[in-house]
C-alpha cells in the first residue's frame, strides 16, 4: 500500500511543479498588470493603474503571489478571462470534453490497429505482411499531421463525400480528426509490439510451450502477447500527453472545438490566466492518467508489488 | 511518469573492447548486409550534401521574389519553363528552396538533439549515480516536463521570444531531453555496482572523473539510438510548428515552411508542397530506419523500451 | 491471400455504412445555409463584441443602419432632430418587438444607453470603438417612443455612430434579470435572425425572426461555423457542405469555379494598410522613416502580380465619395526613400542596413495569413522593397486569424512594431479618419499628433455641411504626408458561394444576413 500512497504524493508534487512553471510564465513577459491593461493603460492615470495593480495584487511579493494563485487554483479560480469574458477555468472546462473525446478515440483506435498489425509482423516476420506493415508505421512517423490531416480531408471530404470535412456534433465528424491524430501512436505502438513480441518469441518458456504441443495461436495469445503487451502499457501513459496536447493542430485543422485551440489562442492574446488554467488542467489529467496506469502496471507485473 | 520506481530495466551491456578500427569495418559490413539501411544512409547522404552544397546546387537564389514569375508549374509539365520543380506564390523556384530547406531541417534538427541530449545525459548521469534525493529531484523534474504538452510549452516560449530560427531550435532542444535522462538514469543504474566500476571507486578516483570517464563511455549506445529518433521528430516538429506559424520566418527555405505556407494549394498546385512533403518524408523514414538499425546493431536489447 | 478478403470485405462494409450515412434524409425545407466565419464567437452580447460582429448586426438591431449601399438608415429609430447642438430628439419606431416580444420603446433604448455607460466605467466590455466615437452623456425618456438623446459634445455625424453593433438595443426585461454570464451565449435581440443555440464545432443556429421590422428575411436557417483553417474552409466549400465564405484567395478562384461553387469578385470598401506602430521603437516616430518605408513600396507590381489588378493602389484614409480624387497614393521611388533615410540621419552600415548612433534600421513584422487576401505574401514583399532602401525586417511572423483578431484588440496592445491591418468604411470622413485618432479604438498605430487632433476636433464639432469637404480633404493629405502607416490598397473581395445559395455582397464586407442572403433554393 505505501507504494500507491508514495506513487499518488509524486503526482501531487509534480502537478505543484507544472504550476510553478505556469504561474511564472505569466511574470515572464514582464509587467502582468500591462499585459491585462493593454493599451487601456493609456486611458488611465498612474494612480488608476497602480489602483489595479493593488486590486489584482501584483504589489505583493511573488511568494505571497504564488501561495493564493494556488489557494484559488485549488478551488478551480484561476482568474477571470479578460478576451473571453469569463472564468478561465470555465473556458478551459468547457473545451474539456472535446479533446477529451478525441483523444480517447485516437487512443483507443491507436491500440486496435497498431497491436493487430504488430502481433501479425511478428508472427510473420520478413514476410510481405510484415515489411508492409512496419513501411506504413514509419511512413506514418513520417508524415506531418497536418499534411495528412488535408490529404486525408481531400480524399473522404471533397472526393469520396464520405465524411464531414470539419465541425463536430455526429461520430462521422470524429473519424478523421482521430485518424490523424492517430496516425504517430499507431505506428509507434506497432513497432513496439512486433519488437516486443519477437523477443518473446525466442524465450524459453514460449519454446517449452511450443513443444508441449500447445496451438501455435494459443501460445501466441496467450503467452507471447500477454507478456509483450508490457513495454505498450508503459507508453501509453506517454501518449497520453501526445494525445492531449498535440492534438491543437487536429483541432486548428478540423474546426474542432478542443482545449489545444483555446489555449493556442490564448497564448497569442495574452490571455495567461487561461493559458496556467489550461496547462495545469492538462497536467492534472495527464497525472491522474499515468497514476492509474503504473498502479496498473504494478498490480500486472508482480515485481514490483503493491505490498514492498 | 511511469518508470520511475520500477526496477531499472537491465539493458546495458558495457561495450566489448574493440580496437576502433575493427569496429568501423565491423560496423559497415553490417549495414550493408541490410538493404533498407543501405538505401537511408544514401538517402541521408544525399540530404547532407544538399545542406553543404546548397549555394552550388541551387539553380536559382531561394529568397529572391519574382513575382512575374510566380506559380509557374514544374518543367516537365510545362516545356517552357525553366525551374525544374516551378515556382511558389512569391515565384521563388522551388528546387533551390528545397536543396536550401535541407540546411535548416537539418540544422533544427541535429542542433536540437544535440541541446536536449547534453541536458538529458547530465541529468541522467547524475540522477542513476547519486540515486536518493538527487534521483527524487530529477525524476520530478522530467515529470512536469513530460506533463506539459510540447507544442504548448514550445507555443508559449516563443510568443514571450518571438520566433526565430536560434528560438526553434532551443525550444526543441529544451522540451526534448527527457527521453535521454530517463534511459541514461537507467543505464547507470544498472552498471554503477559493476566491477570496473566500482574498482574505480576504490582506487580512490574523483566522482566525475569515474562518472565521465568510466560509466559515459559505457552508455552511448541508447543516447545515439534516441538521438537519431529525435533528429527524425524535430524535423517533423519544425513542420508543426511552421503550421501553427511560429516556425522560422516566412522567407526563410525550409521544408516546414514549404508545406505549411503551400497547404491551400494541395490540389490545385501540387508542386508547391509535394518536393517539400517527400523531402520531409523521406529523410525522416530514412533516418528512422537507420535508427532502426543502429539499435539492433548497438544493443538489441533496447528494442523494447525505445 | 485471406487477409486480403477479409481486408477488401471490411474496407467495403465500412464504406457503405458512411455512404448510408452521409446521404441525409430527405427533407421539404431546403438545408440550412451554412456560413464559415473564422473563429469561435467569445459571445453574443454586443456591449463585449470583439471579433462576431457579423452574428451580431445579424441578431441584434441599432437605432440605425447601414442599408446595402452603406446609407445610414433609420431601424429602430423612425427618425432624429437636433434640438440644439447638445440635445437630440429621437422618435422610435412603433409596433416593435424583440425576440422575445418584449416591446421595443423608450425604456429599451434608456436601458441599453445606460447600460453601455455602466459597463464603460466599469472597465468592462468592449466599448471603447462606440462611446469613443459617440460622446453621449446620457439618454432619456420622453415619452414611451420617444427618448432625448444629451451629448457631451456636439457630433454632426450621430447618426453613422449609432450603426455600431455595441449599441444595439436590448431587451431590458431579458437583460436586467440575467447576469452577463448568463445572457453571453443567450442573446435576445430584435435583428433580421433569433439566437437559436451555438455549440463550438457545431456552430451558431440561427432563425429568420417573422416579426422583423422589415419582414421576415428570405432564408430561413443559417448556421454560421467556425473553421480556422482557410485550406478546410476551401475544402467544405467544394465539398458541398457549407454555402459561403469570405475570401476566397485570389489563386484558387479557378480551382474552385471548376469544383462548381460560384466565386463572386465584389469591389470592397476594406482599405489595407500595414500598421506603424508607436511607443515600441523609436526610430518610427520619425516621419521622415515613416515616408520613407511608404516611399519604397511598389504597390502597383503587388496589385498587378498578387490580384491580377483587383485591387486599387490608393491613400484610401477616406472612402469615396468623401475623399480627395486628386490625392496621390505614395509613387515607388527608392530613392526618394534612400535620400529621406539619409537627412534623417540612418546611414547605410556594412550590410546595406542603414544604423544610427549604432542602432539598426530594424523592424519585427507581424503578419496575419489568410486573413485578408495573399496577406503573408504580401508580407514577404514588403520585406524586400523596405531592405532594398536600407530598412531591415528583424523579424517576420505569421500569426493565425484566431490570433489576429485579438493582437488588434485595445488599440493594437498585442503586435509588434508593424502588422498588416485593415479598416471598413464609415461613410463618413469624419468616421473614417477615427483610424488614426488618438482615442479611437481602430487607432491600432497608437499614432497621436496634435495638429491632427486639432484638425479632428474642429471638423467633428462643424455642422455646417458646406464646410466638410475642404476640411475632410485637408485632413487626408495631413495624415497622408505624416504617413502613420504603410498606404497599401483597397482589396477586392472574393466570395465563394454554393450554386444554390443567392448572394448579394456589400461594399463593406459587412454581412446583415437578412440583407445578403436573398434566397436559397434545394
């Protein structure tokens, strides 16, 4: 049990670590209380600017400054937007599960694709299938996402008429913003899994099974890919992040409404207090995300135990 | 995140002592039994020269806008012509700015992977030796890195710097080094009890020099194999980011740029993109497999982790 | 050999499940007219408007208009007296209602006035363009139709200020109850369309209003979607599935004639200009720089190469027909621009870049792509026409549209020293020369002279109709000769229509959709 306990307070620690980090990029550009005021400074007096710097405080001490953005980060304030006109929270929570969809169906159609096509190369190795295979996974790191994205959009949207070209609001608008989004996972987990299981392959225990006489598919399911699928667990929890956040030029691509756009915008207007609510939320989910992961892994692979 | 308190992994081999010569025949014997490898390493040899020889091998001068001459279709299709390739909407020729892009691809590239891999290789030498707090630190540290979408952070960086060819490339270099700290943490980990080692440390030497000296040389294998990874994705980066329009500046040739800026054109004027797209495509598959290759050929072992 | 069955049979099913799926039921009422903008709207309260206008002139009515030759027109208002040079009289339509059927009377028009003054002290929303420019200092109530309008200034030009979409008339009922949160996304207006929902990536559903003043407007449904991308806006356009947008660039008017979607080539009111802007570097609050940069442009080789001579090479500060036929646009010569740099003291260096007291000639660009017509490459022209004096472009950046619009926002607060700019017309010289006004909000230069000023003030204040030319036209060659931006063209603008959609565009870009779209038919 003190594994998880110690494994949820590294979590704790390292989302305190994003929001450091996001909190003082808002002090990087320099004075915060200009970056807000803008050119509505002009219009005011120094008193009056000085007046909003004491009301925002950003008179006091940045340790001070730091202990009640978290205080209110806690309570999911982060500040009001001043291009939105809202909470940045509420801006950022809004978006939430736009990315959120996407990114799990990316996810999920990442792994149905990707270990198929690894555990067929690496039952096949050398043959047609699996140089085929392992050309359109590295094709697929190759290729720019968003190359694809408009290759794919020509084909489906404006040729075939198959699928809406961009928006969202049916699952036909998801297939190919996930399909690109895809495109890197799939191709990376396929070749971790074809690595991964003809390692398998060659070890003792898969070759005792195979002369016991045991079906060449039951030793493949059963021995080889239960164990090969362990280095794919731990890099989805990586991918997490890739799915989350990489997903801005998908959604600027597809016209979906996802958090990585917000945030993008935000960034270029100066936005910061939805900028820190965006990162920080990203963080805790992409902790949360591999908390849950490791504690998986750790209950899968008896090595390293809850009880130690 | 997720490795950190999992056993390191036992995947180093401390390397066999060679005399570099019979290594390096070793070495090209090897790849050439392997025709993929033998194909990237041509390919990869092209673009270097292309890099090198740019201002020899371009037809035309990259930057210079013509704008009588704009949009012209590639030669072939249209026998009047004289660019090879056609021009772009500024009427800059195509060709050369494609033999120029391979410089800054490559530039941004191996620029970056050399800034994330000094970073990673520190912080991981020191995170597996010391172990303890320093190892607590570090690791913390690769996980608020790792929790922070990359085009987010490179987005942000460079909205406060402005863009700019040296800001791509430190923004790359400085998002990119966690691969490398957590697989040297690793290697460390698993060779620091070994005898040489430790022979060492009882003779009485100074950490560093047992640190860089005795354990470095012994760990190059997985940090050459993710930094070709890494050379690989940074240039594909450097297209995303041109995407998002805070890659190198506009008139600046660079693969990136080309695809990104010829995107409303892909099926009407194919020309301004596809030179770009195969140039990006092909180097990255070519390093890639290469990639490939030298893992097995270093260390097979590392085949599931990287 | 299985495999490939299996593959080529699943590939098949696949296909045929979309394809059932993507042939949409048939239906009596034709599909709804599907409009892409380029962001997402932040809102739809029109006090906090910032970058939605178009959904906004379309859901919400101001006491007056602009009618599609850009006439102010009364709306709401029936009509206006000047009682004497502060107080003005305004009678206010009778029989009107909101969406909600609320009436339209007195009190509405007191609310909405009192509620942008509120807002304004309070820092909040975007007002600085309306109470900028319409210098009230409150409104009252006459009698129910009638409200008493009282000035702070006199302004002969009221009417054109009240066609601001910030000071449309709302609903006080509706609008005291809810909080601003609450009414952000649930606009209830008295314009041509009524608010029906909005979901980002879905976009804003919007019905023909049957009580509209003017009667109900010919199109039915209109969902107006954000699509940032300029190569997916293209794309939903020759797929079929959306039936306008603006800005069609100039090289795929072909390209997309041939995928059948019409491509209307409108003239437009909408003047670009490259932004100067003050208080960041020094070096541009020299004139003598600023003429300079004006003097080495090229503009008829970029309408000539870039729009195939759409476009109108013009000091175009002004519209016509306010403004001065006989004012020059800046004529490409170098070396004018060479010797101003000279006297002003920027000698060239060993590059070629001209440096004073060891500072550079050097400049950071912003420039939007896809916002207005070849925009990044005219960027990239200007670089080369301002080194070949001498002047160094440090630093070119493209920023998205998303962006743009908000790096404008607050008199220009988020770019850097230059960014390409753009400014729709006024229809009046005094409106139109708010472009460079200190206190204006479509001041982006920050560019304050006050010679200028005294000009602007004398002429804003003059009634006397017979006067406003000579003033008008001494003002344009004032601002044209201290050149607070890069003069560049008036663009023209290109529409991509679906064949089934009828459009008629207006000059200023602006869309009113009751007023644009005349009819759709399928």
């Amino acid at each position: 049990m003190s594994y998880v306990i110690r494994r949820v307070l590294q979590s704790v620690v390292v989302v305190f670590g994003v929001s450091i980090v996001a909190f003082f990029m808002l002090f990087m550009t320099g004075d915060p209380t200009e970056i807000i005021l803008g050119d509505g400074a002009d219009h005011m007096t120094v008193q009056q600017i000085e007046e909003f710097r004491v009301k925002m405080g950003f008179d006091r001490p940045w340790y001070i400054q730091y202990a009640s953005f978290v205080g209110n980060a806690v309570h999911g304030d982060f500040g009001y937007s001043f291009t939105r006109h809202q909470p940045a929270f509420q801006v950022i929570t809004e978006k939430m599960p736009a990315t959120i969809q996407l990114a799990s169906i990316a996810f999920v159609l990442s792994l149905l694709i990707s270990i198929p096509l690894g555990v067929l190369s690496a039952v096949n190795p050398h043959k047609p299938i699996d140089r085929i295979s392992t050309f359109v996974a590295l094709l697929g790191q190759s290729i720019p996402s968003f190359w694809l994205s408009i290759l794919l959009m020509l084909l489906f949207g404006v040729k075939l008429k198959w699928l809406p070209i961009s928006g969202s609001g049916t699952w036909q608008h998801l297939v190919m913003p996930a399909i690109a989004l895809a495109a890197f996972p799939i191709a990376r987990n396929m070749r971790l899994t074809r690595s991964s299981m003809l390692d398998f392959m060659q070890k003792d225990f898969v070759r005792t099974a195979r002369a016991k006489g045991i079906s060449e598919y039951r030793v493949v399911t059963s021995h080889v890919l239960r164990n090969s699928l362990l280095p794919i667990v731990t890099a989805i929890g990586l991918e997490a992040g890739f799915l989350l956040g990489g997903s801005v030029i998908i959604e600027t691509i597809f016209g979906w409404p996802g958090v990585g756009r917000e945030i993008v915008q935000a960034i270029g207007s100066k936005d910061f207090y939805v900028v820190q609510a965006g990162v920080i939320t990203l963080a805790l989910i992409f902790a949360v995300v591999n908390l849950i992961i490791d504690l998986a892994y750790s209950w899968i692979d008896p090595r390293i135990g809850f009880g130690s | 995140m997720s490795s950190i308190d999992t056993e390191p992994k036992d995947v180093g081999v401390p390397v066999v002592p060679a005399t570099l010569h019979t290594k390096r025949r070793q070495l090209l014997s090897r790849l050439l039994k392997s025709k993929a490898a033998t194909i990237s390493v041509i390919i990869l040899l092209i673009v270097v020269m292309a890099a090198v020889a740019a201002p020899w091998l371009s037809p035309h001068d990259p930057f210079a806008n013509k704008l009588i001459q704009r949009l012209k279709p590639p030669m072939f299709s249209n026998s009047s012509g004289i660019y090879l390739l056609g021009t772009d909407s500024l009427g800059r020729d195509i060709l050369s700015r494609v033999i120029y892009g391979a410089r800054v691809s490559l530039t941004v590239g191996v620029s970056a992977v050399a800034i994330s891999g000094v970073i990673g290789v520190l912080i991981g030498l020191l995170s597996g030796y010391f172990g303890g707090k320093v190892d607590d630190v570090f690791m913390r540290i690769c996980d608020v890195q790792l929790s922070f979408p990359t085009i987010l952070l490179a987005l942000t960086i460079m909205a406060v710097l402005g863009s700019g060819l040296d800001k791509l490339i430190l923004v790359l270099g400085l998002t990119g080094w966690v691969p490398y700290g957590r697989i040297v943490r690793s290697q460390v980990m698993s060779i620091k009890n070994d005898e040489f080692v430790l022979a060492a440390r009882a003779a009485g030497e100074r950490q560093w020099r047992i640190l860089f000296q005795q354990i470095l040389p012994n760990i190059w294998s997985p940090v050459i194999v993710i930094g070709s990874f890494t050379i690989a994705s940074n240039i594909v980066s450097e297209a995303s980011l041109s995407f998002l329009g805070v890659g190198v500046p506009p008139s600046i040739p660079s693969w990136g740029t080309m695809l990104a800026d010829g995107r409303e054109y892909i099926g009407v004027a194919d020309w301004l993109t596809i030179p770009a797209g195969v140039a990006i495509s092909l180097t990255v598959l070519a390093i890639n497999i290469l990639g490939d290759w030298l893992r097995d050929y270093l260390d097979p072992r590392l085949k599931n982790i990287l | 050999m299985k495999l490939t069955r299996v593959v080529r049979v699943s590939v098949l099913a696949i296909g045929l499940a979309l394809g059932a799926l993507a042939v949409a039921p048939a239906m009596a009422a034709p599909r709804p007219v599907v409009v892409l903008d380029k962001t997402e709207p932040d809102g739809f309260d029109p006090m906090f408007a910032s970058s939605n206008v178009n959904i906004m002139l379309s859901i919400h009515e101001t006491l007056f208009r602009l009618d599609n030759d850009g006439k102010v027109v009364p709306a709401v208002a029936e009509s206006i007296k000047q009682l004497d040079p502060l107080n003005w009289e305004i009678k206010i339509r009778p029989g009107l209602v909101f969406h909600n059927d609320e009436p339209i009377n007195a009190d509405a028009v007191v609310f909405t006035f009192d509620r942008a003054t509120k807002l304004f002290a309070a820092g909040q929303g975007d007002l600085n363009f309306a109470l900028g420019a319409l210098r009230y200092d409150h409104m009252e109530k006459v009698d129910d139709l009638t409200v008493k309008l009282v000035m702070k200034f006199p302004d002969p030009i009221i009417t054109s200020h009240m066609v601001n979409p910030e000071l449309s008339i709302l609903p006080p009922k509706y609008y005291g109850e809810h909080t601003l949160e609450e009414v952000a996304f649930a606009p209830v207006g008295a314009g041509g369309y009524k608010f029906v929902s909005y979901k980002p990536g879905e976009g804003t559903v919007l019905k023909a209003f049957d009580k509209y003043r003017l009667g109900k407007p010919p199109v039915d449904d209109v969902i107006i979607r954000a699509v940032p991308e300029v190569a997916t806006r293209i794309n939903e356009l020759k797929a079929g599935t959306a039936d306008l947008m603006v800005g069609v660039p100039a090289d795929l008017k072909a390209d997309l004639e041939s995928s059948g979607v019409n491509v209307i080539v409108a003239p437009s009111y909408r003047r670009l200009f490259i932004n100067i802007k003050q208080g960041r570097n020094p070096a541009l609050a020299d004139v003598a720089v600023r003429q300079a940069m004006n003097y080495a442009v090229n503009c008829d080789e970029i309408n000539e190469a870039l729009f195939s001579g759409m476009a109108k090479c013009a000091i175009d500060l002004v519209n016509s027909p306010n403004n001065d036929p006989n004012l020059q646009p800046y004529p490409y010569d170098p070396e004018k621009a060479k010797s101003l740099l000279d006297a002003a003291g920027w000698v060239p260096g060993a590059d070629g870049i001209r440096e004073k007291d060891g500072v550079r000639l050097s400049f950071d660009f912003d420039t939007t792509k896809g916002s207005y017509l070849s925009d990044a490459e005219v960027a990239q022209v200007m670089v080369d026409y301002w080194k070949e004096v001498g002047i160094e472009i440090k630093d070119l950046r493209t920023i998205s549209a998303e962006v743009s619009s908000q790096m404008r926002a607050k008199q220009g607060a988020g770019f850097r020293d230059l960014m390409n700019s753009s400014s729709g017309p006024d229809y009046t010289c005094q409106g139109d020369l708010l472009l460079v006004q200190k206190d204006s909000g479509s001041n982006r230069m920050s560019w304050s002279d006050d010679k200028f000023e005294a000009m602007f003030k004398a002429f804003s204040e003059e009634f006397d109709q017979a006067k406003w030319p000579a003033m008008c036209n001494a003002a344009q060659a004032y601002v044209a000769e201290q050149a607070p931006v890069v003069w560049l063209f008036t663009e023209p603008t290109l529409y991509g229509v679906s064949k089934r959609l009828d459009y008629q565009p207006r000059p200023d870009g602006r869309f009113y959709l009751n007023l644009v779209l005349k009819g759709v038919s399928e």
